[in-house]
C-alpha cells in the first residue's frame, strides 16, 4: 500500500510540475518578441514568407494579454503553429516537458491508421503476419476525430506539417495521431483518455468511442520494413549485404536507408564503392532511397562519379545562399560540409565556373528575396568520374525522403540517364541552429539557408517530383508486398 501511495504521488507531483511550468506575461511577451527577432535576423525561410506569421504573433500576445501568467506548454503550442506559417521543414519548437513527463503522453490511437489514395484508412494488424486487414471492413475510412474532420484535425494539432509536400503532410500526420498523447499534451488537455471517432465508407458513418492505448499501434508497408532491416544491419552489425542485389536478369537494385558521414562511417564507403563496381555489366541499377531521412551529402557526391556523364559535367546540382547581414564570400565549414562553395572557391576550376556562368543564365529563384540578407550563391558541382556506368539509374523515392535524401534526389533529376520515380519527396534543405528563448527556456531550431533547386524552386515546401509517378497501392499499405518497386521493374521491361 506504502508503495502504492508513493507511486501515486509521484504521478500528481509530475502533473503539478507540468501545470506550474509557466512564466508571467510580462517575461512571455519578451520571449515571444525575441522569437520574432530570431525570424527576422537568422531564419532563411521566414524572410519569403507572407505576413501569417507576423499576424499569428499579434495573435498570440491577444490571448495572453489579459492573462497574469502563460503556461510554457501553451507558448510552445502557440509558436510551433507561428512557425508552421514558414516552409522551413528543418524548424521546430522544444521544450524540457516533451521527454520529462512521459506517463501524460504515453497515450496512442486505439488502432492502426495509414494513408491511402488522399485519405487515412482504419486498420489492424493480423496476429499470424505482419500484413494488415481492416479495422471494420465496411467502414474502412477514418472519417473524423472528436469531431473534427481528419483534414480538421491535422490542421489544428499537427500544425507543423501544414506547408509540408501533399503525400508528406499526410503521411506524417499519420504518425502524429498515432501518438495522440503528445498532440493533446501540447493542448493542455491533459485528461484525455479516450477518443470518439467516425469511421466510413464514403455513403454511411459509423461513430465509435475508445480508450487510448498504451501500445503503439505502428503501420509499416513492406518498404519501410525492408528499411528498419537493413538500417539496424548497417548501423548496428556492419552488414552491408541486404543493400545490393540482382533483382532481374541484369537489373541491379542498391537499398539506400542512411546518408552516413564516410568519416565517421569510411566502412560504408568502402562497401558502397564494392557494391557499385560489381554492377558494370547492368544495363539498369534501381537505387533504393525510400524512407531515407538523410544525413550528410557525402554518398550524392561519391555515386555523382558513377552517374553524371561526360557529356553532362561539370553538373549544377544545388545552389544556396546563407543567411547573414554581411555578404559572407569565402567558404565557410558548415557549407564546405555540403560541398557547396563560392564561385571563386579553390575548389572550383576555371571549367566549373564556366558550367555556373552558363547554369546562371538561365536560373531564376521562383520565391523573391531581399538578397542584402545573404550571401553570395553557393554552388554544388557533381562530375563524371573516371569511369561512370553505362546504363539508365531509376532513383525511387517517397514522401520520407528528407534532408540530404530529397538533396539527392534533386541534385540528379534533369540528367539524361536518370529517372525519378515514385512520389514527391518530403524537400528540405536548411543548415539549421538552434536557440533558446530567454525566460521560457524554449528550444526554437531554424534553417539559416535558402537552398534551391535546378528550376529554382526551394527545397522545402515543394520536394522533388518524380519524373514518373508511382503510388503504393493498396496491396502495399496492407503489408502484402513491395508494388512500387514491382512497378519500376515493369517500367524497365
């Protein structure tokens, strides 16, 4: 019983911690103008987007005005859906609570839920595999939540992903609600213990209230599988067999699942260098870079040896610029990192500025910018190695491709012996800080670079589209099999 009583009270002592976490108005306001101040003087995305975020700002400070203290959670809340108002997927917003008072968020949706065709469908995973069914086979879609629509409900408590790419938006909202704990949490809704839903068929409705649950209810295709796979063989075992194979006659597949660092990882190199030789006489290679949530760019800049050709080097992949008040012309680390340097970098030849004085006659950024805000443009030049490979590269991709994957992807797209296939990637590209507000402790991370594509769209906010697009049926969001890679295959036969 003593143990019991103690148990208890340690529960209500974390809740009281939690609800007493807060500041006075006062010292909220002051964080809240220098998180704008944070906007105005070191964030990249904020200075090409509109007037939302200001307006959202002023919002903010009219709910607390008439308020003695702010509760941190509500703050973090309410900047997170101010910062949700810029493109900047790399953003976000943290605060010591999210981790230190796991038992009020450990609360998840009562049942599978996955995307599908634009919408989130209702599922249960069957005992004897790993494939799914429905949750209630007449009923397959899930309609709304606590009535909100589902469109409603990603709207108002994942905020975040609201300028995310369509396919992305959706599918990270998935893992979002699957975690409903954390949502309501970040509401102060702290007493949530069930859920009433509306499932449907597009013509009828069924409406059901269940309890939250302890256990994740997790969806994984059959790619995002493979994946987990190969990643903890990689990671954890140094076992690179699951990432090359011959899949069909003389069709080679390379699975991509990390953008390591070859200096922390020089192995991985190695591996991938083997790997790619022995694929020569391929008259098509599959690289494999689904659910990839990126790392360095160091693999873009070894594979670009094999696949740029002759013909097309020097190539023009990325070009960026930093965010700063001076105009920054020498190279610095963290774009050197990249492989991104200045036009008159030691690391360009007299040929490598010519390709950039012809790219940028014809390159124009698709957003306007104060360009007295930046730097100098920086420049990602891929070339043909010694020996690049003579046979067409299908580069499949999804909505999880993030960071250096959507880089990758984008920084190969426009060369001839290079197909795009798949779905749009999630973008993102930000050489991102982090700062702390100064009363509220508040994590705030931003992008301090604008980094553009071939055709002058940004990274983030847009991802890549693919060249040929190809869904995953719903074979493949049941678990049943992989038909987004079959369906490569049949585009190359």
């Amino acid at each position: 019983m003593k143990q019991i009583i103690i148990s208890i009270t340690i529960i209500c002592f974390a809740l009281n911690t939690v609800l007493s976490q807060s500041i006075s108005k006062t010292k909220a306001i002051a964080d809240i103008d220098q998180f704008e101040k944070l906007l105005i003087n070191e964030s990249s995305y904020y200075q090409i987007s509109n007037k939302s975020v200001h307006n959202k700002l002023n919002s903010i400070k009219t709910q607390i005005e008439n308020k003695d203290s702010v509760s941190i959670i509500f703050l973090a809340d309410q900047l997170e859906s101010a910062l949700a108002e810029i493109i900047d997927r790399h953003a976000n917003i943290r605060f010591k609570a999210d981790k230190k008072h796991k038992k009020l968020t450990d609360l998840h949706f009562p049942f599978v839920i996955a995307p599908y065709n634009g919408k989130i469908i209702a599922l249960k995973k069957r005992k004897k595999d790993k494939e799914y069914t429905y949750y209630n086979k007449k009923y397959p879609i899930l309609k709304s939540i606590d009535g909100y629509t589902t469109e409603e409900f990603i709207n108002k408590f994942c905020a975040r992903r609201k300028l995310s790419p369509s396919r992305a938006k959706y599918t990270s909202a998935v893992k979002d609600i699957r975690d409903i704990g954390e949502l309501y949490f970040a509401k102060e809704m702290y007493n949530k213990k069930e859920t009433t839903v509306v499932l449907s068929n597009g013509e009828n409705d069924k409406e059901l209230t269940l309890k939250l649950s302890k256990k994740k209810h997790k969806w994984i295709d059959k790619p995002y599988a493979d994946y987990i796979n190969t990643t903890i063989k990689l990671l954890y075992k140094k076992d690179f067999s699951n990432m090359f194979s011959w899949i069909h006659d003389s069709i080679a597949y390379i699975r991509v699942p990390q953008m390591l660092s070859f200096h922390e990882y020089p192995e991985y190199r190695d591996s991938l260098i083997s790997g790619i030789e022995q694929y020569r006489d391929a008259k098509s290679l599959i690289i494999d870079i689904r659910d990839n949530g990126g790392g360095t760019r160091d693999i873009l800049n070894l594979f670009a040896g094999y696949i740029v050709q002759p013909t097309d080097s020097p190539w023009i992949a990325n070009i960026a610029t930093v965010r700063s008040s001076q105009n920054l012309n020498e190279d610095i680390s963290s774009m050197r990192g990249r492989y991104l340097y200045n036009y008159y970098s030691e690391f360009f030849t007299d040929t490598d500025r010519e390709a950039i004085n012809k790219f940028n006659k014809q390159f124009k950024p698709k957003k306007h910018f104060d360009y007295t805000k930046f730097s100098s443009p920086y420049y990602m030049v891929l070339k043909s190695g010694q020996k690049p490979l003579n046979c067409d590269i299908y580069i499949l991709v999804n909505e999880r491709c993030f960071s250096a994957a959507s880089v990758f992807t984008s920084a190969l797209k426009g060369l001839n012996n290079v197909t795009i296939v798949g779905v749009t990637t999630n973008g993102s590209s930000g050489r991102s800080k982090k700062f702390y507000l100064k009363h509220s402790n508040i994590r705030v991370k931003l992008s301090t670079m604008l980094s553009f594509q071939r055709d002058g769209s940004t990274l983030d906010g847009n991802g890549t589209e693919p060249d040929i697009i190809i869904e995953r049926d719903l074979n493949q969001v049941m678990g049943e099999r992989d038909t987004q890679l079959q369906g490569v295959l049949e585009l190359i036969k």
